[in-house]
C-alpha cells in the first residue's frame, strides 16, 4: 500500500566509493559475449558461442557429421532448452538422450514427420535438430520465435542448395573438391576458403552467416568423449 514502510526505510551497509587509478585500467577486463552454445574455438584460440534462442526464426545447416550436430544438442540442452530430434536413426541418438536427461525429457527422439508442436517461449525454448539424411522432407515443425532448427546434412543434395540460401547460419566440415566448389559459388566463399574445405581436419568447421566466416575447432569436453567419442567426420 502507498506510504507504508517509507519513516522506516532499511538502509544497507555504507562502504567508501569502489576506486580505480587510471593507470592500472588496463589490468581490468569484463567477460563480455553473447549468451548462447559454446561451439568451439576459433583460429585464435577465442570460444565462440552461437545464439540459439532468439526472438526471431533461426535456421541452422551443417553440413557435416554425426558427432558434431549431437555435441551441439547436448550443449543446447546444457542451456536449459527443450531439444526435439526428428531422426531416422533413432539408435544412434538413444543413448544420448538417456544421458543427457538424468531421467527428464530433456531431448526427445521423434520419427521424421512426427515431431509435434513443441510450445517453444521464451521461458522455455526449443531447439529442433533434424537428422533426416540426404533428402529432409520439409518440416512440419519450423523455427520460430524461441525456436530453432538445425538440419543436418551428411552430405550435398538436391535440397542442399535451398537449403544453404535459406539458412541464417551455414557450418561446412569436410567435404569433396566438386562439393566445396559448388559450396563456394553458393556461399560466395573464396577460393583459398572453397580449397581448403576438402582438407579440414575432424572436429573443425567453417561457419558462415552472411560475410562472416569462423574457422572452428569443436573438441568435446571429457563428459562428451566419454558418450560420444572423439570428433570425427565419418559416422
């Protein structure tokens, strides 16, 4: 009610002013980032953090393999959200879920087609990972506010040139020297960029979002060995 409480205002410890000489400025640095899931390391060695839960759409392609799309799910989860698998290959991602829950329905496994509307806020966001092979069909759960989708993509096909337009963010590990051409033309990449697309080693990933390029390294954490083994392109 208006005026109680305002003759006896609590007043809390009274200390000096926190100081700081000028010259010792350069000593202070303040962690600084986006929010987001931690994939991997950059040239430099910097972490880099991808902003999962937005208020926006947000597509995700990777071209790539097995492991890392299920490193990223498991760190998506790690944030508190809702992980729904729309998969064809429900056995390679049991165990991952089982894990990953400690018995709560953290990411769920669901047939392609069937992944119901999942009531994605900004409470409580989803990330949607489609594991649906060389040609996903298109899905009945699309990204929306608090709502992402990532679709995996082992390899190039028909679908992966819309695929890659459409996508907010692109991440590309190893592929061939005809796939990284035709990659290249699509993304706009350079030549020493599409060149070096056949030679990257397991674990690491060019992602693209519009003129922005990273060189990652994703390196699974000791929990992440243990369940999924070491990084690797080939599954």
């Amino acid at each position: 009610m208006p005026g109680v409480g305002a003759a006896r205002r609590l007043l809390g410890p009274r200390h000096a002013g926190h100081t700081l000489a000028a010259a010792d400025l350069g000593a202070l640095s303040l962690p600084v980032g986006d929010d987001g899931v931690v994939i991997g390391d950059d040239a430099e060695g910097r972490p880099l953090m991808v902003g999962f839960h937005r208020s926006t759409p947000y597509d995700v392609l990777l071209i790539g393999g097995l492991w890392t799309a299920q490193v990223l799910a498991l760190r998506a989860a790690g944030t508190g959200a809702r992980v729904a698998v729309e998969t064809g290959r429900a056995p390679a991602w049991t165990g991952l879920a089982q894990a990953a829950g400690a018995g709560l329905d953290c990411i769920t496994l669901h047939e392609v087609g069937r992944v119901p509307p999942m009531g994605a806020t900004v409470g409580g966001p989803v990330v949607v990972v489609r594991d649906c092979g060389m040609r996903p069909p298109r899905g009945r759960v699309v990204s929306a506010p608090w709502q992402s989708v990532l679709t995996l993509l082992p390899y190039l096909s028909p679908v992966a040139p819309r695929l890659l337009r459409d996508a907010t963010l692109v991440g590309v590990q190893r592929v061939s020297p005809q796939e990284a051409e035709q990659i290249g033309r699509i993304l706009g990449l350079s030549p020493a960029e599409s060149g070096a697309l056949p030679t990257l080693a397991d674990g690491v990933t060019l992602w693209c979002a519009g003129r922005e390029r990273h060189w990652v390294m994703t390196s699974g954490t000791d929990a992440e060995t243990g369940l999924l083994g070491t990084a690797r392109r080939m599954d």
